[in-house]
C-alpha cells in the first residue's frame, strides 16, 4: 500500500471516529444540543433576568446594611447609656462622701 493510500484510509478512519452525531443515542444529542432557557447563560431571557437579580441582590444588601446600621445604633445607644449611668453613680458617690466630710 502506497504513501497516499494509507494516508487517505487514516483520514477516513479519524473522520469517521471524531464525528460528534455518529457516536450519540438520540437522547444524548437532544441533551446536547438543547436550547437554553431561563436564567442559563445565552438564553433570550438572560440579560433582563441578570438585570432583575442584580437589583434583587442590591435591596437584600441595603435591608441588610439597614438591620446592621441599627444593631450598631442601638449597642451604641445601650452603651452610652451604661456610661451615663456609671458616671451618675460615681458622682452620687463622691457627693455623698463629701457630704458626709463637711
């Protein structure tokens, strides 16, 4: 068998082998070539559906970002008040203790 011969039976052959179609049941090439639809990526619907998630996820991070503002608001509204309330028992205390000097 000649050079080209042998070079046209391979050619053949790997055609044959790499041909996608030749090799799928029917179910695996309608897996295959299915469409996409909803939120997969290159479906008609995706960039509204991105567009609707997108400010979906910004109202879940201002609610979050508001709870968060007012746990800080009120740790801090709780804490000043302790300040307060120690600063009022220290100065009873000294003026008690002045009071009972004079």
């Amino acid at each position: 068998m000649n050079h080209r011969k042998k070079k046209h039976r391979i050619y053949a052959m790997s055609k044959t082998y790499h041909e996608s179609r030749h090799w799928l049941t029917d179910e695996e090439y309608a897996w295959k070539f299915m469409r996409p639809v909803g939120r997969e990526f290159a479906s008609p619907d995706f960039e509204r559906l991105a567009e609707l998630d997108a400010l979906a996820d910004a109202a879940v991070a201002a609610a979050n970002l508001a709870a968060t503002s007012m746990d800080e608001t009120e740790r801090f509204v709780h804490e000043s008040n302790q300040r307060i309330q120690s600063m009022e028992w220290v100065h009873a205390k000294t003026r008690n203790s002045h009071d009972d000097r004079g």
